[in-house]
C-alpha cells in the first residue's frame, strides 16, 4: 500500500525551460552534498552549464555524487566525464556493458531515475533528463517547439526517502565498483533532524509519496499505485504518456472504469521515435469503442510521465506504462494527493490537447489507417516475443 506524507512544499516545472534554473540554484546554495541521478546527461549548452555548477560547488566543499545509466549516456565525451571527475565530481555509470549482443535481463536493466537532492532539503523529480528542450529526435523542421515534460521542487517531510533512495544506491553501485564510500556525517545529522520533525507535523501540508520500481522488492508498486487509483476514479483519469503499451491487468482497468462512466483522455506521442512504438496502436480500437479519448501529440516531442485522476491524485514521474519501464528499468514516481496541484497539471496537460494533438476518432481509425493497424500489431508481436526470449511474464 503507498504510504503518503503530509508536510511537503511541492512547485510544478514544465519543461527544462522551468525545471534547470530551477536545478541550478538549488545547487549553487548546495552546502553539503549534491546527489545527481539520471538516465541521460548530454554535455550540450545545458549539460556543460550543470557541469559547471557542480565543479564549484566541488570547490566550495560539496561533495558531488553524479550517477548516469551506461546506456542513456553512453554518448557522453569522456572528456568530459573525465574533467567533472578531474574537478573532484564523483561520477559513476549504472550497468555501462551495452552489448548489443545480448538479451538478458541484467543488461537491459536501467537506471531510469531523473532525481536530484541537495543537501536533504530540496529534491527534484520527474522526467527531464539533462538535455536540451529542442534536442528532440528528428526535429524536422527546425522551428518545431520544445518537448513537453515535467518535473516537481520538493521540500518538506518526503526528503528523508528521497535522500535514503539516493544514498542506498550510490553505496550499491560503489560497491559494484569497488570504490571507497565517503560518509558525509553531517548531512547524516541532518536526516535525523528532518526526520524527527517529520514525525511532529505528518498530517500538514501537501501529502506526497515516493514511489519507486526496482528488480527485487518493489516490481510492481508503480503500477499498483496507477491501478488503485484508476480502480477508484470517479469522474475522470487523463494520463498522458510518451510510451504507452500497457499490460492486460492496466487495460482492463481502464476498460472497467469508462463502463462506470468514468471520462478517459489519454495525451500520446504522434511522433514515432521508433518502430517498435507502434505498438501503442494495438489497443485504438479497443480504447475507441469504449469511449476512451485518444489524442497524439504531433506539435512536437512529448517525453511526459503523468497523471491526474479526478482533479485530486496526480502523478509525475520517470516511469512510462511499457513494459520496459514496468518490467525492465529502476523508475521513480512522485504521488500526490492535492486539488491545487492536480488541478495545475490537469490544467496544463488540457492545454497541450488543445493547443498541439490531434484526437483520433472511432470512426477514422475503423475505416481507415490499415497499413497503421498492421504495424501495430506486428509491432505488439516484437514486443511479445522480446519479453519472451528475456523471460517476462505472459501476463503483457
């Protein structure tokens, strides 16, 4: 069951337009230590000006610690890794063998986090990747917007966990590096501080929960959390997600609850990054006949990872609904159980719909798009027989 925290200061960012001024003065005020975890860092305008800040930060005393995935940063010039390590940066890769050689389980595992905490007092979480807004897969042409994505600024009760979960896997992969552990005491101290105050004042403020999936004890919390709350909807789910291909158990739940009257929209990426993302499309029809609302965002790149559910359970967070991400990846998910807040992303998640998707209608998609339909389904079968030869389930 997701245990939610009351006490926390939560500010929604769209975009890396938002979210890295945001980032960056948070680690110019660092004091003590800085954890970065990501799935990409490109050492473009915005990589290079985070890199900077993290180098004096280094001279300031802080001590840094940048944890990257070995594949989604496997483009990263090692002469730049090099030079933030050269500056007293502690940087590691996660699992970076990327053998294209391969399918086990193990090396497909990623690390899919975008969190960041600064001295156990403001943390960040979401889907930006430190890359640049307009790096945007086949941007053609050259004046398309920026991609559409979120992140949330966290302070208050809930950074206790986040410091934990950033902590316990930077000790993990120093071990599996065989590197010495630096124990900063202080922040240490801090912990206990923010935790015994945690405990005065549980009931105030925003309630948030960190949800995290993993390969051992919390496979499926992020999932769980979405079914429970599409369980309980009312009046209306909108989820809007860049890579959509859910299981059966999601499906159906979506299914049952447009039966109870439920409005469903459901925000997709219109640009195919690759083929295999096809696959969205087995389920149109299905959807469709249903009286669930499909719309493709084709304005630009949408990478967003959220949710709203009845204007009062949102969700932001790394964790796309594939099975790669559900299956497959380290992913973290912040809940929240807030008007103000949910009604803020609802909010901002209609005026994408509005202003750059296109809704594909029941008709439209049964009379036409057959070479699409096709694709789909050949796509879906690629997906199947993947899990397969790696393992999973046949519950997809």
């Amino acid at each position: 069951m997701t245990h939610f925290i009351g006490g926390n200061q939560l500010k929604l960012l769209r975009n890396g337009a938002e979210y890295f001024p945001a980032l960056e003065a948070a680690i110019e005020s660092a004091e003590h230590e800085i954890y970065l975890q990501t799935y990409i860092y490109e050492a473009d305008a915005v990589g290079i000006r985070i890199g900077s800040m993290l180098k004096q930060a280094v001279l300031r005393g802080v001590s840094v610690h940048v944890l990257l995935d070995g594949f989604g940063s496997k483009d990263l010039p090692k002469s730049f890794v090099n030079e933030l390590a050269l500056a007293g940066v502690q940087i590691m890769f996660y699992r970076p063998q990327i053998s294209p050689w391969t399918f086990k389980k193990k090396r497909l595992r990623r690390l899919h986090y975008k969190i960041a905490v600064i001295d156990g007092k403001v943390g960040f979480i979401g889907g930006i990747n430190i890359i640049d807004d307009f790096d945007i897969p086949n941007r053609t042409p050259n004046n398309v917007p920026p991609r559409i994505d979120y992140a949330v600024r966290i302070e208050g009760h809930l950074l206790p966990a986040m410091a934990l979960t950033v902590h316990k896997l930077w000790r993990r992969i120093s071990w599996a590096h065989l590197r010495p552990l630096k124990v900063d005491f202080i922040t240490a101290t801090k912990d206990r501080a923010i935790q015994d105050s945690q405990q005065k004042m549980m009931n105030s403020g925003t309630k948030a929960a960190l949800v995290l999936r993993d390969n051992m004890l919390h496979r499926r919390d992020i999932e769980e959390a979405y079914l429970t709350a599409i369980a309980h909807a009312k009046s209306e789910i909108i989820i809007a997600n860049a890579y959509f291909v859910p299981g059966r158990r999601f499906r159906q739940a979506l299914l049952e609850a447009a039966k109870r009257g439920v409005n469903i929209k459901l925000l997709l990426q219109g640009r195919m990054e690759y083929f295999l993302m096809f696959a969205t499309h087995a389920f149109y029809s299905d959807f469709l006949k249903n009286g669930i609302e499909i719309y493709e965002y084709r304005k630009s790149f949408m990478h967003s990872k959220v949710a709203v559910i009845d204007s009062h359970w949102a969700t932001v967070g790394s964790s796309n609904i594939d099975p790669f991400s559900l299956f497959l990846a380290r992913e973290a998910n912040l809940l929240v159980k807030d008007t103000a807040f949910a009604t803020e992303l609802r909010t901002d998640i209609v005026g994408a719909i509005q202003a750059g998707a296109y809704q594909i209608s029941p008709q439209e998609w049964a009379q036409g798009n057959i070479v699409k339909r096709l694709a789909s389904w050949l796509a879906y079968g690629l997906v199947r027989w993947f899990l397969g030869v790696i393992g999973q389930s046949n519950e997809q």
